[in-house]
C-alpha cells in the first residue's frame, strides 16, 4: 500500500523533503502505526509526536484511524501565532 506524506514547517527541515511517497507495510494499517514505521527513518521526529497535528485527505485525525492505500497525509507541527 503506498500513501503520500506531506510535511509541513520544521517537519519538513527534519526529513529534508516536503513530501513523499511512503510504501506501507501492511494493507490495514492506522494513522499511528505509519507513524511508527515514520519514526523508523526519521527518528528526530519522534520529538514532535505529543505535540504534532496529523491530517488524512484534509481532515484531522486521531492516531486511531485506518488509513487505505492512495490517501494523503500531513504532518504539522502545532499551529503558531503571529
């Protein structure tokens, strides 16, 4: 199953990219096992995961919810005034 991450702000610096296509190892997966397998490759961001916003096809989610093949992903660090 192949899923599309973007990240955003800093996130981006950490992985050094703003997107990427992501080959997930399993058909049934969640939002917190990709993470998982995220955090494999990049762990520095792991840093940000209490804090971090996660959004599946423009919605924001909970770590809990099944992610299908072809859905977009994003990673955002809290939102920041200004």
């Amino acid at each position: 199953m192949k899923v599309k991450i973007l990240f955003f702000s800093l996130l981006s610096e950490i992985v050094g990219k703003d997107e990427i296509d992501f080959s997930v190892k399993s058909e049934s997966c969640t939002v917190e096992s990709i993470l998982d397998q995220i955090y494999i490759e990049w762990p520095l961001l792991k840093d940000w995961d209490a804090s971090m916003l996660v959004s599946v096809d423009l919605d924001y989610v909970g770590r809990n919810v099944k992610v299908v093949d072809g859905q977009v992903i994003a990673l955002m660090p809290p939102l920041q005034g200004g």
